[in-house]
C-alpha cells in the first residue's frame, strides 16, 4: 500500500476530532491539514485554530461556509418539502455534502491524497462524508479512525487523552455528554438517556428553543418573500440566505417552534431516536407550501409530492452527488419558476400557521371559486358530466359487487 503523505482531517477544535487529530500524527506519521467549517453551529472557531496550533498543525483552514450552505444546499431542498419519514427536516444530512466538497477541494489544492472525518461507525454520517467523496473524487482515500482504532467507548477515550496530554474539559469528564450536531438549520441531540424512546426528553435537552408554553402570549405576525421558490426577505426587508435564516432561526426559538422529538430509521439499519430543533427551518417549510398553494399548477404540485419522499431519502442516505438527486432536483426546480410572492404568518406557542399569501402569478381565481354570481364562463351543467363519467366504473363495479 502507499505510504500517505498528507491527510485533510475535519476538524471541530473538539475533544473527538482533537484526539483523532494526534492519533493520525502518530498512526500516519505524516503531516495532517486541518478544516473546520462555519456553518452558523453557535461556536468560536478561533479556539479550534489555537489548538490545532498546539498540536503542531502548519496548515489550518477555517472557513465560513453559511453562505454557500443555506443557499446551494438548505434553499434547493426546501424547494422540494423535504421531510425524512414525514418529520426530519435533514439539518445533518445537507450539512454533510458541503462538508465533503470543502474537503476534497483542500486536499486537491494541497496535493492531500486522504481525508478524514470523526463520524462513527454507527451513524448516517459516515455513510454521506464517504459517498460524497466518492462521487467528486474517487482517487481520495478515506480514513475513518472511529472504525479504525481500537478505541471503543468514551472511557478509552479520555485514557488515550490523559495518555497523550490533550486537555480534557471538565464537564467531559465522568458522564458522556450528548451527542450534538449543530448548524445554521438545526440542532441534533441524540446519545444518553435519549437512547431510551420511553423517556421523556428532559428539558436541558432544549438549546434554540424554549418550551412553547414558555413562550410569548402574544403572537408576532411576520411576511416573508419568495422570489421562484426561494425566500428572500422578512417583513419587506430584502436578506441574504444565511442572514434570513439566522433571523428566522431567532424568531421560532423565542415562539418555540421547530422542536422534534423523533425516532427514525438510520440508512445503516438501526433505528434511533433524536431530539432536533429546526425554528427557521420550520417556518420556511409552512411558508413554502403556503406560497406554493397559489402558484403550482394542480399536477406539478401534485408530482412534486409524489417524488418528495424519494428526493429526502437520498440526501439522508448520502446520495446528494448522485445522478439521481440532480434529475430530481432539476424538475423541482423547474416547478418553482413562477413561485414568487409574499406569505404572511402567525408565530405563537410552537406554530407558525400562514394567515394570508398573495402573488402577482397567482393561480388562484375568486372569480372561478366564488359561491357568489360570477362573470367567468363555468357551465354548471359540465360538472355533471364529468361526476357521471367518472362515476362509471365505480357504478359497474356496485354493480357486479350485487350492491
Ligand atoms: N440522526 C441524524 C441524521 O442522521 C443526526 C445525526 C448527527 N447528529 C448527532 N447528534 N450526532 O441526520
């Protein structure tokens, strides 16, 4: 095998990918280039430079990626609705392509042959880091040292810490702490007592959202602009894609919206469950359908349903490189061509219910709709033909059924 001359390691600055960090110095013996990502989870990244610096790494990147990750990746799927298994707004899923792309860029532009990530060999994680590098650069070797090393618990953990000097944060000590993912869409708890679905998710679980019976008595009414299927403003004032989330995310967490309690079915076979708190992301789905109602044809709306749970599916289980997910995307995102307009909802205890829409291409026809006297050429008598046709078969099946 070749030897590896350089690795580009996803790096959180936190105590797994730390100990990850000196473990493919030590295995590798080579030099390790470190990535870490702003993708708005909440966190100061400069500790991460600090202690990638004291573990000797020369080459450190951190980039600030919300931008790019709320309008190439978060926009596109909310275009389609997407939901895993009914609920799952995908808020780790999406994060993990972006993820991917950075890694394969840096290690092409540094001459890297391998990549590494801290995901487990138990999660969906794993899975979407590795197929995404497959499908951009098939030549990258992956190291994974979570299936690697004979590292098996969190106890083995902090000995190979303590072991090697790599400060281990007080709270960390003793009992494991959750297992968090956080960006810009969502905030993933999972690990710990969660891991029971019989008990009920105590409260400090909760980091963006309070209780909605914590939240404000009075609703807020809020208007939000789509220009084809995508939001681009709040209460008239035009944003960026990150800058509308972030304000989005904070407007659902004071009404306590987007929080999901949820036990789903992991790619890899298991199920498991989660707490996932999703405010703005929440908000934009509502809206979406909301600006969609009055814009999307009957049938275009109806087949981009009918390929929803396909299209969620592959981004869960990592396919969003994939020929398919592009075909995909690229019809739903012929749908939104005359999706544009404003919607107007209500916030208030854990729901955002939309109130009113309007659109200069709107579908929608009161003239059509009215129970009043209308102007607009619809012959009653048509109505009956076409619940006469219809009826036809059902009425030889009564028929033959001796009904
Ligand atoms: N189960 C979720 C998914 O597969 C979240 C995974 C990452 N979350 C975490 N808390 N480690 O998308």
């Amino acid at each position: 095998m070749a030897k590896i001359e350089k690795i580009v390691l996803s790096y959180s600055g936190g105590l797994d990918t730390s100990i990850i960090l000196k473990w493919l110095q030590e295995t590798y013996g080579c030099e390790v280039v470190t990535f870490t990502a702003d993708l708005g989870q909440g966190e100061e990244l400069e500790p991460a430079r600090a202690k990638a610096e004291m573990s000797g790494v020369k080459d450190i990147r951190i980039v600030d990626l919300r931008e790019e990750f709320v309008s190439d990746f978060v926009f596109p799927m909310l275009r389609a609705n997407a939901l895993y298994e009914g609920q799952y707004l995908l808020g780790s899923s999406i994060a993990r392509p972006l993820i991917a792309k950075h890694l394969v860029g840096i290690a092409r532009e540094v001459g890297a042959h391998a990549i590494a990530h801290g995901a487990t060999g138990k999660g969906n994680d794993q899975v979407r880091f590795e197929l995404a590098v497959n499908a951009l650069d098939p030549s990258i070797k992956i190291i994974a040292p979570w299936r690697q090393w004979n590292i098996r618990s969190r106890m083995q953990l902090l000995e190979y810490a303590e072991k090697h000097h790599i400060p281990v944060p007080s709270d960390k000590r003793g009992e494991a702490p959750f297992s968090i993912d956080a960006n810009l869409l969502h905030t993933s708890t999972e690990g710990k007592i969660l891991e029971n679905p019989a008990e009920v998710a105590p409260d400090h679980v909760y980091q963006r959202t309070v209780d909605p019976v914590d939240a404000p008595d009075t609703p807020e009414i809020i208007t939000i602009g789509f220009e084809r299927g995508d939001p681009v403003s709040v209460n008239g004032k035009s944003m960026t894609p990150a800058a509308l989330l972030t304000e989005l995310n904070g407007l659902g967490g004071r009404h306590g919206i987007g929080r999901l309690d949820l036990v789903e079915n992991r790619f890899i076979g298991m199920k498991s469950r989660g707490i996932y708190e999703t405010p703005g992301g929440t908000i934009l789905l509502t809206a979406h359908r909301g600006i969609e109602s009055i814009t999307l044809d009957r049938a275009a709306a109806h087949l981009k349903d009918e390929i929803m749970p396909r299209y969620a599916e592959l981004i869960y289980n990592g396919f969003w490189f994939a020929p398919e997910r592009e075909m995909l995307q690229a019809l739903i995102d012929q749908s939104q061509t005359f999706v544009s307009g404003e919607v107007t909802l209500r916030l208030y205890k854990g729901s955002a219910s939309v109130i009113s829409r309007t659109s200069p291409l709107s579908l929608y026809s009161a003239d059509l709709v009215t129970f009043e006297e209308s102007a607009i050429a619809y012959d009653h008598h048509d109505a009956e033909g076409f619940i006469r046709l219809n009826g036809l078969r059902l009425r030889s099946w009564a028929a033959r059924n001796g009904r």
